[in-house]
C-alpha cells in the first residue's frame, strides 16, 4: 500500500499526502509494503469482511494533527459503506493508532476490542513490521466482532 492510502479490498485511494516517518520502518517511505504484502493485507481483509459481515479498511500514512478527526474523515470516505465499517489507521511517524467505526459496527466491535487491536498493532509496528501490524490488527477486531449469524434457520 502506498503510503496515504485506504486499502478497501482491491482498490486503493489517495486520500492525504505521506510525510517521511522520523521514527518507524526502515526502507522506502513512498512504498513501505510490497506487492505481496499488499495483496496478503487484501486477503485478509476479504477473510473478515466475509466473516464478519463488516467493511473492513486499513490506513497507513500521516493523521496530521488531529487522528482521530482525520480518521473518523477517512471512515467517512467509505461512504454508504461507513455504518457498517472498521478502519484501522497507523501513523508509523507520529506513532499514532487510530480504531474508528461506524454507528452498527461499533455494537460488535466494544471498546475493549479495539483498544485489543491497538496493543496488537502497536506490538508488530514497534519492530517496524507495519504490514503485521495491519494485519494483525484487522484479524484481532474480526475476532472481536465474531461471525455473522446464519440467518437462513430464521
């Protein structure tokens, strides 16, 4: 994923511009995961979204001064999409997590289950790994959230 983008399934959109981290991973800044990592964060994020039956999205870049508006923005970028969404967003060079969800996510993700997540992510970025933590991240919150109900016995 390039750095400023929200990963949603198989496309990605710019959404703020990427400021080197002073602190975080070593390697190229402009492109910290590679095509394979991105394409293992796009499998994990379908295995929860199919799961779960939640949106699941993931942001890796600057938050600027205000992360949590900045990712409750984002979250508000998935659109129709956002009531029922997750958006896990590291802010590698401001050391920053930010777990924000939308108004039907938030009764199967707790409070507990995010701040969960966050440790999680915090644990693998601590070592520069961003793509476990992303990952990392997202399979904790599907774990928290639980799985859809069969609804075909009701």
């Amino acid at each position: 994923m390039a750095p400023g983008e929200v990963m949603k399934r198989a496309d990605a959109g710019v959404v703020s511009p990427w400021h080197p981290p002073t602190v975080g991973p070593v390697g190229d800044a402009e492109r910290p995961l590679d095509s394979k990592q991105l394409e293992t964060l796009d499998e994990v994020i379908s295995s929860a979204e199919r799961v779960t039956g939640l949106r699941f999205a993931a942001f890796l870049g600057d938050l600027g001064s205000d992360s949590r508006a900045t990712a409750l923005t984002l979250l508000a970028g998935l659109g129709t999409d956002a009531a029922n969404a997750v958006l896990v967003a590291i802010s590698p060079g401001q050391r920053i997590v930010e777990v924000v969800t939308g108004t039907i996510a938030a009764l199967r993700i707790t409070d507990r289950a995010a701040r969960l997540a966050v440790l999680n992510v915090i644990s693998s970025a601590t070592n520069g790994d961003l793509m476990g933590a992303l990952t990392n991240g997202i399979r904790t919150l599907a774990d928290q959230a639980g799985t859809l109900p069969d609804r075909s016995s009701w």
